[in-house]
C-alpha cells in the first residue's frame, strides 16, 4: 500500500474526493494507532479517520485520475457500448450498489449512460426511472463527476459539458 501524502487530494469510498489533512496518532480504544485524516471536500462537516494498519481501509484511498487518464476514460465511450438494462429492479440495484462500491470509474461512467439512456426512453414513454435508480445516477454523478471537476479544475456542473466537447474533439456522438 503506497504512502499517501499530507494535503493531496484522494478518492474514499463513497464519499468522493477527499483532502488528506493530516497523519496523526490518535488513541480511540485504549491502543495507539497512526490514521490518515481525510476531509470529505463535498461534507464538510465530516472527517474520515483511516487507520494505516488496516489494509481494507487503506485499500479505499484511491490516487485521483490524471487528466490523460480521463481523457482516456471519455474517449472510450466511443467503444460498443455492450451493458444491458437489469430488468429485475432488485437485481439492478444490487449491481449499480457493486459498482458504486468497488468504485471502477469505466463502469461508474457507463452506468451513469446506462440510466441516462434509460432515463430519456422512459421520458418518451411519458414514465419515470425508479427511485433507487435515480439514486444511483445521482451518486455516481456526485463520485465521479467531484473527481473529473478536482482534476480539471472546473466546476462540477461544467463537467458534462466537458465530456461532450472531448467526445466531440474525438468524433464521438455525445
């Protein structure tokens, strides 16, 4: 596991992009133990407290994306879109819950079109998506687009216009 340093950005689980404020010892159940502070850049209010002698922990502090990667990342949406619409709302929910976990941005951005697409046919239908699917875009939105917006160093509504103009630039219909 990398050492991460004081003051730089990281991906946390679900709670998106976090500074890394500090390394400290702290002594919460009678034992001494180092931990990284991280502070949540969208809840600020909330401080995450990650031991560094916890592998499953540690494992969820993610480097953020370099902007080639990114670019990378949007430039293969270009590539056969091959996910399919979960039928069984359940099953659908236990999949985009997966996803969000394991935090994959390819399969995060491709759930984000999935729903999105989803999202219009049903609006043609004069319908709604589900609740819990709305949810999911919502998070993954909030996860991946705080990351591309940190990276970019543009806001977080201006990276959907992002994405179009770079899958413009590169012929991709958008």
């Amino acid at each position: 596991m990398g050492v991460f340093e004081i003051g730089s950005y990281v991906m946390y689980g679900n709670h998106g992009v976090c500074t890394i404020a500090e390394l400290r010892t702290e002594d919460f159940s009678g034992e001494s133990k180092q931990y990284y502070i991280l502070e949540p850049k969208d809840e600020r209010a909330m401080t995450i407290y990650v031991p560094t002698d916890a592998p499953a922990l540690l494992a969820q502090m993610r480097p953020l994306l370099t902007e080639q990667e990114i670019g990378a990342l949007i430039a293969s949406l270009q590539e056969e879109d091959t996910a399919e619409w979960i039928a069984d709302h359940k099953a659908r929910a236990e999949y985009f819950s997966q996803v969000l976990r394991e935090g994959d941005r390819r399969r995060m951005l491709e759930m984000i079109r999935l729903i999105w697409t989803r999202r219009r046919a049903q609006a043609a239908l004069g319908k709604k998506l589900y609740q819990a699917d709305e949810h999911a875009f919502a998070k993954a939105e909030r996860l991946l687009y705080g990351e591309f917006a940190v990276v970019l160093g543009i806001e977080h509504d201006e990276v959907v216009d992002y994405i179009r103009t770079h899958m413009a630039s590169q012929g991709v219909g958008a």
